[in-house]
C-alpha cells in the first residue's frame, strides 16, 4: 500500500489483517500563502496479527518548501502506538514489528504555500 494510491480502506482490511481506525484530513495544516499548500492526511492502522511494517517515507525531518513567500508546509510523522500505550516514532525509512493490538500512525507531510500572505 502507498500513499499516492490512497488504497479504499476495504480493500485494505481485505489483504492484510488491519482495521483501520481513523482517516481523516488535517484541516488547515497546509503551508499558508497566496495560495494554501493542501490539507494533509492521517491514518491509524491496527493490526491483528504480528507482522513485519516496513516504511520508505521522506519530508520527516525538513518541511517541504513554500514558493515565491509561501510558507513551508509540516514535515510528516511515522509513529507505532504499542500494546501498552508508549508512542515511539519511527524514521522516514524504518522497519519495526507490530503485535496484534498495536498501531501504525502514519501523517504525511503537506505542501507548501505559493505567493505572500495578502495584507
């Protein structure tokens, strides 16, 4: 699954044995401009069986950047909610184990802003 497919949470709890717990869009969490950057995303996925989470994501340490005096967006987050409720964050590119109960959280990262602010 990718994040550009955007997989229908169906087919998702379909293939692997996941429920998805919450998709919602981050409102106003664009980079401000003359032109907003887009709303970003966030998705928690529980798992109910143990398996392997492999992740190649980017923008988790510098926030992609506005244009022409937009401001920069949010840099994402990639983080693993375990059985007894720590939240460790993984990196951009990261492997980790997760138990039944557990939880991906992935939250990407969001544009950048286009143009000054309007006074």
């Amino acid at each position: 699954m990718t994040n550009s497919r955007l997989t229908d949470p169906e087919i998702l709890e379909l293939r692997f044995p996941v429920v998805l717990e919450d998709f919602h869009i981050r409102r106003g969490s664009g980079g401000k401009g003359e032109f907003r950057g887009g709303d970003g995303t966030h998705r928690q996925i529980r798992f109910l069986e143990e398996m392997d989470c492999a992740l190649l994501s980017g923008h988790r340490r510098v926030a992609p950047f506005g244009l022409k005096g937009g401001e920069n967006g949010q840099v994402g987050q990639n983080l693993v909610r375990r059985q007894d409720g720590r939240i460790e964050t993984l990196k951009g590119c990261d492997q980790t184990v997760l138990k039944p109960g557990e939880a991906i959280i992935i939250i990407p990262p969001t544009p950048g802003g286009y143009g000054k602010v309007p006074a």
